[in-house]
C-alpha cells in the first residue's frame, strides 16, 4: 500500500453535513453512517474514485445516481466513481 502513497482525508463538518443529507434522503440507512461519510468525504475532496466491495450501499450504479444528485444540488459538480477493486485491478501479465 506505500507504494502508492496514499493521503490521509479528514471529516470535516462540511463532510458530516453532506453524509446526514445522504442519510436524511436514505440513501444509505442510518446505521450505516460510515458509508455516508465515506461518500462526503471523498465528495468534497474531489477524488477519482471511491474503492470498495460494498455493493449493497455503495458500488452500484442507483446508489450512485443517487449520491450524484444530492451532490449537483449541493453544488459538487465533479462525478464521484465508486467502484469495486477489481474494476480498477491492473493485470500485471
């Protein structure tokens, strides 16, 4: 994981204000929270693509519509990709 150096991305309130929308419009369920932050904070920071096997409450494309719209509405108007790692997996062969 070094390799790619990854940055460190804090929750801001502006990412916790953004999560509680996607709560409060139930795209995710409340018990979830972590999901809905996951989603806000890679929102506002503008990242290419959010990485994960969570198919249920994240890598599918309703969900992603979803998150997509709130964010218009709010003014993120970068597209998010959330996918699953082996969309983004390079075959090294």
């Amino acid at each position: 994981m070094n390799k790619f150096a990854p940055t460190e991305l804090e929750i801001t309130e502006e990412a916790e204000e953004l999560a509680q929308i996607y709560l409060n419009r139930k795209i995710v369920p409340e018990e979830k929270r972590d999901d809905a932050l996951h989603v806000a904070v890679a929102t506002i920071f503008e990242v290419d693509a959010l990485i994960t096997w969570n198919y249920r409450h994240l890598a599918n494309l309703r969900k992603s519509e979803l998150f997509h719209s709130v964010n218009l509405e709010k003014g993120y108007t970068k597209q998010l990709n959330i996918v699953t790692p082996m969309e983004v997996i390079r075959d090294e062969d």
